[in-house]
C-alpha cells in the first residue's frame, strides 16, 4: 500500500498550494520550528501519519496557537511554497 507521504513532489506542492489558499497553513515560513519523534498524528500536507519512527517537525503560529505537523519532505515543500518567488502561483 503506498503511503501518501511518498506522493511525487508535484503533487505534495499541489497540496501544500491549495492548503495555503484555503487558510489550512500558513502563507509564510515559521521563525521558529521543533523536531522530534513522530506522534502519530497526521501531516499538515499529505495527510499520513508521522509514525515514532520518523521525525516530526512542528511549528506553532500565532497567538492562537495552531500547531503543524509536517514530516521532512512535506515540511521542505511547504517552505519551497512559502517562498516570494512561489507564494504568488
């Protein structure tokens, strides 16, 4: 069974994108990033599970709080996107 967090770049980007449109993440990289083991819970972009594992990147923004949980190359995406040359497409 194929894992959505082993979909091609292309379609990561794709997701990343249309989270940022509709609010789901931030449009602009985090000043400040944790990593450690995975939690279980499901990345921000494709939607898989970080399992214990593999490691978890969070990032918490804003006052209220709202945490994102990416794994690696979903979190490296988003900030590919995040970028001012990217953020307009």
């Amino acid at each position: 069974m194929r894992n959505e967090r082993d979909l091609p770049e292309a379609e990561l980007r794709q997701r990343a994108r249309e989270a940022m449109r509709k609010g789901d993440l931030p449009r602009s990289p985090a000043a400040q990033i944790w990593g450690g083991r995975g939690t279980g819970l499901a990345c921000v972009v494709c939607g898989s599970p970080i399992g214990a594992d593999e490691v978890e990147y969070e990032l918490v923004e804003g006052d209220g709080g709202d945490v994102f949980r990416f794994h690696l190359p979903c979190h490296s995406v988003w900030q590919f996107e995040c970028a001012p040359t990217h953020a307009a497409s």
